[in-house]
C-alpha cells in the first residue's frame, strides 16, 4: 500500500518529521511518500495561508506521477481536504479529524492544543464541519508558532504540557490530541506528563488511511465529493 | 466610495452582469468595480473549484491597484471570505451571508434556491460557519448549472420557481434566498410567481458593504482575522 | 424615506438621543420620525417592563399618522418586534438584531455588553430567537441602570469598557455590541478604549432598514407575519 | 390550595371550559378560579394579539383581590409567562410547557396539534425558549381556528386526530400535546382515535402548579424573575 | 394510589430514607413502597454500577407481586428508566429528569450539586437524553461520596452550598437540584443557605407520579416503549 | 495481538458469524476470540434487551480467562461500552461508533440502515452520546429483526437495500452504516446495489481496535472511565 503524506506548508523538514512519524507507525508494507507544496506559505497559522495551503496540496498530489492507495493531509485545521475528495477515488484523511475521531473512543470529551491563538478559531470550525466537534472540551493555543516547534523543543514542550493540564483540569478533557503536524513525535512525552492519552494526528490519519483501505472503503461519490463536472478551468494545474 | 465586486468564476459575462446588478442598487456616490479572477474554473459549483475560486479572488484584489473602501465577494457558498479578511483592514461582504443576513429580517424562516445539488452541503457548511443557519428552512437545487442560467434564462427561472415554491410550501420557508451570483436580476420576477419576498445576495451584499462603510466600521482585526505574520511565501503573489 | 425609531421607554430625553443618533447616520433624504410610547416604564429592563413596552410600542406606531417606510424599535432585547411584523407591511427592525448582524460580517465572535444582569437571559433568548446567537461570545452586563447611563456617563463608559474588554480577553470576542439603546453614541469611545470594532444598535439599525428600503424588501406576509385575522378586539387600540 | 387559571383572550365562555377542566382533575381542597383578561382578542392566533394578551393576563393577575397559591396561563404557544413571573411570587405555569413536561416522561417524542399553521412558529418558539423542543417531533396546525373548536366540535375533532395520527406516523411521535386551550376536554377522545397517550396542557398545568405548591416551591427571585425594581411606569395599572 | 420507588443501589437503610422522603410529600391515599434490588452496588458512582443497577431494578420492580400505579427510579443520572418503560404500562418516572422539570418552571436556568467529579458526565449525558439540558447551567460535584451523605451530614451540607452557591454566582443558575437520592432531605437546608429554590429528584418525581397516575396517562407503547417482543431469553428473571 | 469481539445475544450462530466477518479484515497477527453472553435475550431490540446485554456482555468479559488487547462490543446501538471502559484498561470500541467514525471520512452524511422500527431512537441516541450523530441523515428501519436475517437473507438484503436507496436520495445519505451486528458479510452486495461505500461495524471496530493498539492508545482513566471504586457489590460476578 502506498500513502501520500502532504504537509500544508513548504517547509522541507517539516515534510520530513511528518514521513518519518508516519513510517514509525505504518505496517511494513505500506510506502509512506511525503510531499512538500511547490507553493504556500513556509508556516500555516490563518486563513489565507491556510486556502493558499488548500490549493497547494491539491496541485501537488496532482502533480505526483504513479499510483497511491490513499492521501493525508497533514496540517491541522487547514482548509482544502474536500476538494481533495472531489478529485481523487481514493480515501483522504485529514490529521484534524483522524486525531478527533481516535480521542473520542478514548474518553467523554477530548481537546486539542495548537500553535497561536489565532488558528484557533479555525480548527474549531474544521471540527464543526467534521462533525466531531460535540465532545471537544476546548481548543487551547500555546502561544508557540508553528516554526518555533522545531527551533525550541524544549519550551514547546513545556508550554503544550501546561495547556494540556489546564485542559484537563478547568475544561474537563480526558484526551488531549495535539493540533498541528509539527507536533508529530511529542505524543508520549506530553502523555507522560498530562497524565492522559494523547493523540498525534500524524499517527491517527495512518492507521486510519491504512484501516479504509484494508476495508476496501472509497469516498463517496453520490453528492458533495462527486468528481467536478468536465469545465474550461483557466491557469490550473498551476505552472510555476 | 469605491467597493471591489469579484466574481469567483473567470467567466467575464457573468461579471458584468454582477457589476451592473450591484450598480442598480448602490448609492450615487458609490463606484463599483467589478472584477474577474484570473484564474479558475468557468463556473464554480463544487469544493475543488471553490477552493481554486478562494485564492484566485484573493489574489485578483490583492493585485487591484488603488484605493477602495470594501469588498464583496459574489460567490454563493464559496471558500476563501476568511482570508481576504485577513488581507484587508477594509469590510469584506460575501453574498451568501449577506443574503441570509437580511433574509432573517423579513420572515422566521428562509429558503436557498440555488444551482446544482451538488452545492447544496457547500452552501449549508458556509450558512452553518457564518452563524446565520439556524432559520434556514432549506437549501434547494434547481437542477440548472450555474452557465446555464444565462443560457437558459426562461428554464432556469421555471426551475428556480419551482423550487421556491415547494421551499414556501414543504419547508415553511417564508422568504427565498437566490443561491448564485448568476441569478442576479431575477428576484422581482421569482418574487412575482412565488409570493414572497425574494433577497438577490449581490444586492443585499451591496447594501451591507456601504452600511459599514458609512457607519465606520471594520474588520476586526483582534484575533480571527489578524493579518498574516510576516513570512517566507513561496510562490505568491501569484504571476501567471 | 421616512423612518420611525421607537423607543421602549417614556423618557422622552432618550427617545431624543436615540433620534439624534439615527439621524447622525442616515441619509440625507431620509427622515427619522423618534416616538415615545404613551405608557410604560421610565426604562425597561426586565420581561414585565419589555411586554408592557411591546404593545406600548405597536400601540405608538398605530397611532401614529402619516406614512412611513420603515420601522426601528429601539430597545436592545425586548419583545415585541415580531407583533410590529404582523401589522405592518412595511420592514421592521430590532436594534439587537441588527447589531448583531452587523456585528457579525466584522469577526469571528460578537459579545453584547448591557446595563443589568437581569436583563441578560432576555437578551440571550431574544439573539436565539432571531437565529443569531451562535456566533455570540458573551452577553455581559455593566452594571449600570438604564437611566444611570445618562445621569453618570463617564461611570458607564469605564463600566462599559471593563466588560468590553473582559468580553474580548476572556470570551474571545471580537467586535462588541452596545446592548441598550441608551448607549447610543458611546460606539467610538468605547471603540478606542477596547481596540475593536463596536457596534451600536440604533444605527446599525438605520443602516439596515434603509437598505432594505432600498432594496424594495418587506416583511413576508405567508405565515409567521401574516396580518392579523379580522376579528373582535376588546380595548384596542388604546384609548389612554 | 387556590389556582387562578387565566384564559389569553376575552371570549368567557371559553373562560368556563378550560376552568371546568381544571376543576375535573384539581384536588378536592383546591378551588381554581377562573379570569379573563379585560381586553384582547376574542382568540389568540398571532403575535400580536399574543403580545395583547401577555399584558392583558398581568393586568387580570394583579387586579386580582385575595390570596392565590399559583397561577396558570392558559394560552398554548403565548408570549408573557416571564413577565407573571416577575411580578408574583407563586409559581406560574404555562400549559404549553406543563404540557410538553409531563408528555416527555411518556414517550421519546412528543408532538404537538395546534389551531392554525400561523401559531405553529409561535409555539416552537415557546417550546424552544422553554428548553422543552429537542424532543418534540413536529407541530402540526389542524386549520381550525380557536373559535372554530368550540362552534365545530365534531369537525375539529376529526381534523386534530388526523393531524395526530400523521405526527406518529409521519414524524413519529409517540405522545401527543393538545396545543390549544380551546381543546380542553378533547384529550381522551383523541387517545382513542390516535393510540397514543394524549396531553391536554390545562389538565397538565393544574397537576403541576399543585405539585409545586405541595413541595413548597417557588419562583427563583434571584435573577431572570427578580421582582421589578421600583420605577416610574405610566399608565400601569391600566384604567380601561 | 400505590407506588414504588425503587433504591439504585443495594443499602436498605438508603432505602429507607428515600421512601420516608417520598411518604413525606405523597397524597394520604398514596402508598409508598420502597424497594432495594437483590444485586449490584452499595452506591452507585459510575457507568459499571449504573449498568448494574439498570437491570437490578427491573429485577426488582418485575419480581414484586401486587399491583402498583408508578414506578420511580431514584438514582440520580442513572442508566436504565427506558428499560422499565418497555417492561411497564404504568408511568415510570426518574428523579433526574423529575428534578430538572420542576426546576425549569422555577427559573431561567438550573443547576445540578451531585457527589462524585466521576459522576458528572453521566448525569449530563442523562440530561441530554431525557431533553431537558438545554437549560441546565452546570453540573457540579460537591467531592462527597454517596455513602459519605449518610456519614458525614454536616460536611456534606457544607460541600453542597458551597458548589450551589458557586453555580448560582458563576453559572448563572436559579434553581438547584439535588444531584443524589441520598441527598433527599437536604433541600430546605440548602435553600435557605443557597438563597434559591432547591428541588429534591424525589419528591419531585413522587409529585409528578402521583400528577401522571392522576390524569390517567401512561407510557406512550407505540415505537420505543413498546412492549419486547416475545423471545427466548437465557438467566431472566435472575435467580441468585 | 488478541481482540475479543463479543456478540450482544445468546446466539451462538451469530456470534461465529460475527467473528468470522472479523477474522475477515484482521492483521494476519491478530487473534480474533468471539464470545457469547452467558444470559440474555436470543436477539436485541430494544432498551430492556439492550440494558440486560450490557451487564452481560461486562459479565462475559470479566469472566474471559487470558490476556487480550482490546475488547469490541459487537451491538448496533447498544448499552454498556462505558461500564466496559470503566472496568478494562485496554480500549473498547462499540460497532455503532466505529461505523459512523469511518463512514464521517467518506461522504459529507452518513445514514444507518438498522433492523427493526423500535430500535431507531436507541440507535439515534447512542450516535449522539457519542458525538457523532451531527453529520447522521437518518437512521431508517428495514422492517427485519435480527434473527430474521439470517433465516431470509435474500429478503434482509432487498430490504436493507430499499432503504439505502431511500437514504441516499430522500435523505441525502453519502455512506450507508449497517446497523446490526448480523448484518456483518452484507456490506459489499449493499454497496453493488445503492452505489455508495456500506460501513460495516464490525470489520470497522476490528480496524479501529487494531489502530488503536498500535499506536499505543488506550481508555483514559481521569474521570468518567476511571476504575470504579472499591466498593461492596452483592451477586457480581454473575454466578447463575
């Protein structure tokens, strides 16, 4: 089986944290492939980053030549997975709604800590449309952005663990996922200090990509994902 | 005042039409400007062209030279409203929300009538993250593709009333709201055969953009829709 | 175009206010005609007084003679505004609604700050009611009566200001609503204290009804707002 | 134990039939007195003449001589239960509410069958603020209007039980809630035509209101039904 | 009129306890049994015990011999009414849900004072089923285990003002419920130190039996009270 | 690695169909341990059926001699998983819940074709305690018990199959859930036939069950599924 991994921003080590994470936890026979968007923005914490995002991973999954079994999209709270579904027959999982879906069979309310306080509203909004948003707790930001992750392990940690307790203690969670794809790896550590479990969207999405594709299990084609209608489309796929 | 109308779809005709629709309500002292993306799909009925539409409306009125004091966006149940408020300090006003804004001042309930069925759970998501859901009756499909409105006129409107009607009937539905840019000018006569009032989003979405100019306010720029930090973007502003 | 703003109270004084504030904001060729109920409280702020002041209200403007094109009841959270909606034909508007329409094409979260707590639950339910609670941060009181907001202006800004601010830190709301129509010209003030957008009902609600003027929008008359069935009425209209 | 039971409109025969319900399931000891409003409507089918008789019910409550221990208010859908229980201390209940209370504890969801389809946003309404509507499966409007009830009796029960039989089977409900209180005395033959447990909200209201003064409960004064404070209010109490 | 109410958990002198509480408010002419299932816990604090108790007390109710007008389940958030509504023609009443549906005629918005932080989301969950959360402002835990009330009156009368006080001045609620059989006796003391009606699950739901019995209504058995259909069924009734 | 899948009923033959369907999708490295109550009802379809297999399911697994990795509870729409997870360290994952985690990653609405009418608002509700009914379309009734479909498979398969087609052009369903565990091995010939991907909960729950193992996860133990406390519990475990 291979899996297409795309990260959100054009950060190339970031790209490769999140293959690695991946592999770490795919079945050996399955191909983890990361790609990095030819465009966008080197971090992604709002909304026009987050549509340039959007249309980034749809170029750049259409542009990889050679067959794959499955495709996740690996920013957390980012726009775009749905046109990705319109245009692919294979299943597309994003780490947003593969980290929800796995906390919620862990515990009565989960929540999620993210980067800055400004995407907050947007990963609220994405589990609302995902309609998994009913048992989350709350969605707290540490303040650390998403490049600062990789330049300040340390403090990153620090300041995730701190709002992971909060979570649990004031807004009642009993599962923490971790909300942004360059906190792939962090899992265990924070698990050890907030006491609960802790899902990384990363590690979520494969299983979950794995598992459909196990089932034989497709997007839907019957309405909303349905394959766009043939049309004069101007400038696309992009040649930049 | 100058306010920015950008279509969502590179199909010219379609933006004079909007332009001219927006003219006939706006004030004396209002310039509009009615703009068409570079690039894109024809038409746009689905989440992939939607997401195309997002930032090609983007970067159509970042490259806009001069000043103006508001922008809509004439899409109905589009992508992308998010970003350009994060782009501009300026009000942004999309047609959808603007319609289901004054729609709730007639009546308890408000109805959609828009272009293809497949459109329909975009426009319902859109309604559900704007806050203005809760009092929509229904979203309906008339069936007819969004460049066949201008190619069928007479069809389109038969379909269109069909529609409102089964959505004043079944729906309970006590105003209609046209769910597609290309349906600008044909309010009156929906209005006419389905006995209700009929709200066109590009009128309305005119009405409320020189509202907030003239009451001086602005797109809060707090939390949400802060503008972008400054970063490396690879590939943007566009150049095609 | 003639407009009538209504106010809840028999304070003449703030009927004036509330006047001059619309006017502020209107267009030119637009009159505002301000009425003061006939009976009622010297202010309202509880369910007794709002229903007293709601047919209060409907009693005022149906003896008022002359025409007129539209209709703003000019108290923030009171009932009533659906009653007005059956009598008449032409558009009503209800400055808590309008506020938070506005409010809400300017951030991702609105918050209401009012005068007593006791009038929260109305304010609540009344933004439920109107379908535009959703996106409602918070509805915060001051402290201040209505009638302290004239007698004590500074104290009622910094009241104003302190919840204005807790609204926007703790509730993470982004624009904030002056929830009484005795607030009416605080907006800008308030505005630089809290560094957000604020938005005051009586002219939001000028705005909106002319622009629906404009736009030849009436209340729908298929349900809901149908006119009342002809039928014996004991002791209306009021003959005081 | 006295229970005054208010009838919404002016029509005193009705007056004596929703007493004399009362009275069949009261307790011995509880004597139900029953009002009517002083002016109003003849029958209650609107906002307006609801928000009539919102007030209309105050004044006959408070121009009421002697001791009471709870007051009913018997209008199916009606504005003004808020404002009552502002100015008393004794516990008031709606039969809308007393009705859908005592139908949630016999079936997972309840309709309701009303008079005419122009109440039925009304009494959703209702119910919704009540915090009584998650579990109600429709309301349904049987076209007779309130007068007609009491001047068509056999019509009107035809058209109630297949209005109800449509809600089981259609929406599936599987209590109905007489929604008028123009059908007291209906509920048992409904229940047989229908099969379903019936709940008349006159019958239901008196059961409660005795509960509540047997358990010694009262209205909370601490906020929402905090009793007025003392204010100039013209022309209250009314002088017709 | 003679009705049972049934203990969750397996010690008799909370029993006891329970049915004097419910003798204390009942009509002379009720009988109130009091019952203690064969098996499960000594208290009952979580979803393992609550299932316990589920079928404990239907083993109980359905192995007493006589007839019997009312059932009352008197564990607070407990699993399992729906199961003795399918058993039972006679109305089956909880206290959780009898609780929240007298509070809700009290005032604007309730809260829950339960024992155990453990229990909290159970009795939420219980609320939402039943459909009367919408207006339930908290659900807070005083820390005191059930079999604690017994023990230790005083500290448990001081925990309990404590978090009904806390949901009266931070949650906004008017009206407590007590959020444990075991607390059935407590209300008046809590009420005058609380300052806001309190109402006991018990005499609430004897209230409301008594009040269902009397109007001659019974569970709705046309979809989900349905009678079982008649099957093999291994180990039931259960012979220990 | 060993799941244990229990069947919800007494019948063996469902319980290998079960676990064969299981067998099906497992890990080659993956022991499937099917396991039958040792008391309860020869079929579920209703609450009574449903609370008496959820103490029998925890009984079974209790009784279950040997280590295991994770538990399924292998019921459409049944009690008990969360005493299970209360009891057990090792995640629990119920067929309802998985069905609709995976069907949420494939169409924008999922629906559930289940057995008979009676058990819908069981299902319904169960969705919505575990947070993911929001993005449900319907839960529709095939009209064939349990057992029923195993003795007239072709008949169970056209009547599943009408319903789909219902959902998804009536309801506007994407994905079909099937909603009973003896419809495991049908997914692919409903799927052939209503043209969209069918979830079948128990290949589902296997996939999710192993993820969940695989990356470690397990029930979190800070509050509503801590381990019960120590406490006296008369006639567990079940000796009958």
């Amino acid at each position: 089986m291979r899996i297409l991994i795309v990260n959100v921003n054009t950060t190339e080590s970031m790209t490769e944290t999140i293959a690695e994470q991946a592999r770490s936890v795919a079945s050996p026979s399955t191909e983890i492939i990361g790609l990095t968007p030819r465009f966008g923005a080197e971090s992604v914490e709002g909304n026009f980053e987050s549509y340039l995002a959007a249309i980034a991973v749809m170029d750049r999954v259409m542009s990889y030549v050679g067959p794959y079994d499955a495709v996740i999209q690996a920013g957390y709270g980012e726009h775009g997975r749905e046109g990705l579904q319109e245009l692919l027959d294979v299943p597309v999982v994003d780490i947003t709604e593969a980290a929800a879906s796995l906390a919620m069979l862990l515990g009565h309310k989960y929540a999620v800590v993210t980067t800055l306080d400004r995407t907050v509203p947007l990963i609220e909004d994405r589990l609302k449309l995902a309609g998994v948003h009913e048992r989350c707790a709350s969605v707290r930001a540490s303040g650390m952005g998403v490049l600062e992750l990789e330049e300040f392990p340390e403090r990153a940690v620090e300041a995730i663990v701190e709002q992971a307790i909060e979570a649990v203690i004031r807004d009642k969670a009993e599962v923490i996922c971790l909300g942004c794809g360059g906190m792939a790896g962090l899992d265990q550590l924070i698990r050890d200090r907030a006491g609960v479990p802790v899902v990384d969207g990363v590690t979520a999405a494969v299983a979950l990509a794995e598992s459909l594709v196990r089932l034989g299990l497709k997007t839907s084609k019957v309405r909303t994902y349905a394959t766009p209608r043939p049309k004069k489309i101007v400038g696309w796929p992009f040649k930049l």
